[in-house]
C-alpha cells in the first residue's frame, strides 16, 4: 500500500494487482482471510488496488505464484514488468521513475543566458 501511495506520480506507468490464494472459491469466502491482512499489514485500511481472486489456480500456476498475496507490477501496455515481493517493486519503481527523469531533461529545452 506504501508503493501505490509513495509512487503516485507514476500511476500512469503502472498498475499493482494482488493474487489472492486459489482455496478460496468465492469472495465471501476470501474477506473473512483478508481481516488478519487488514489488520496487521494495512493497518486497518482496505488496499487501493485491487484483489484478485484465483478460484481455479490457473493464473497463478502460469505466472508461477507461490506466496501469497502476491503483488504483480503492469505496465501500461498489459505486460507484467515484476512480480513479488514489495522490495522487487520498489526498486523496479524507483528505475522507472528515475529513467522518467532522465527523459524529461532530455525533453526540456536548454536556456542560456547571454
């Protein structure tokens, strides 16, 4: 939640999914397993990005998932730049952010002074 807070400039860039475990089959099945989530790691607050349910294990066996929640970074484009844990993500944020920099001095057009 931290990431999705402390990166807000880049919300263009980026998209953050969490995968939820594939044993719960339904989402009333699944909040009652969120609450100790809630509590200790979001401090109460529910996530501003979204949760998705596996009920077939499907896409978590294609994208190898095996902690869980998992957090999985999107680009723009659909494709997944990172997943795992909110270190990984940080860090692939920060070079993100960092290359958007770089870009925009690139963009800017020099003064000078005569």
């Amino acid at each position: 939640m931290k990431l999705y807070q402390e990166f807000s400039d880049l919300r263009e860039h980026f998209e953050i999914l969490a995968f939820h475990d594939p044993s719960a089959k339904d989402f009333a099945k699944l909040d009652p397993k969120l609450l100790k989530f809630r509590k200790h790691l979001w401090k109460g607050k529910d996530l501003p990005f979204p949760i998705l349910l596996d009920s077939t294990g499907k896409t978590v066996k294609t994208y190898g998932i095996s902690g869980f929640p998992t957090l999985i970074l999107i680009n723009p484009d659909g494709k997944v730049v990172r997943g795992g844990s909110d270190r990984m993500l940080e860090q692939k944020l920060k070079a993100i952010r960092k290359h958007n920099e770089v870009l925009r001095r690139k963009e800017s057009p020099r003064r000078k002074q005569v």
